[in-house]
C-alpha cells in the first residue's frame, strides 16, 4: 500500500463529506448473479441469472456519476462473467 496515495484518497473522502453531505459514498452495484466459484459461505449467487442489461447498467453508473457516488464496487456472483463488461 501507498501511504500517500491512502491519505490523499482519506483527505479526498473527507472534503467530499463536508462540501456535498448527501453525496452517496458507497455504492454496491450488482451486474450478474452468475458465479463460477463454490465458496461454501456465499449465499449471494445462483446460477441459472440472467445478467443485468447492458442499457440498464449503463443508465444505473449515469445515475451514479449524477449523484457524484464516491465509490463504486462491481459485484455479484463473479462480475466477472458478465457477458459485456468489458463493453463500453
């Protein structure tokens, strides 16, 4: 880890509490149910999900970006699997 880098990032965090209070810092985005593994503790999988439209993640991470969300995370299953994540 990057000790300045990780201040930098809390000191970012910080001010943007401060200057926009209602700003969304977390947000869990779940892009497919789908997962590969067998983890024995997870129960956030299936696997017979569909994946979630590419249109409508496109629209949900414009939202986001609308609302200035501080951070972002890409899960599911495996987001992995998601047929077009890589697309744009």
């Amino acid at each position: 880890m990057n000790s300045g880098a990780d201040a930098r990032f809390l000191l970012n965090l910080g001010s943007s509490i401060l200057m926009q209070p209602y700003r969304p810092l977390f947000a869990n985005f779940v892009i497919i149910r789908r997962c590969n593994l067998a983890c024995e503790y997870c129960t956030e999988f299936n696997d017979f999900g569909a994946p979630v439209a590419l249109d409508v993640l496109k629209g949900r991470i414009d939202h986001l970006a609308r609302l200035r969300t501080v951070m972002v995370s890409l899960t599911g299953g495996e987001p992995l699997l998601h047929p077009q994540v890589t697309d744009r």
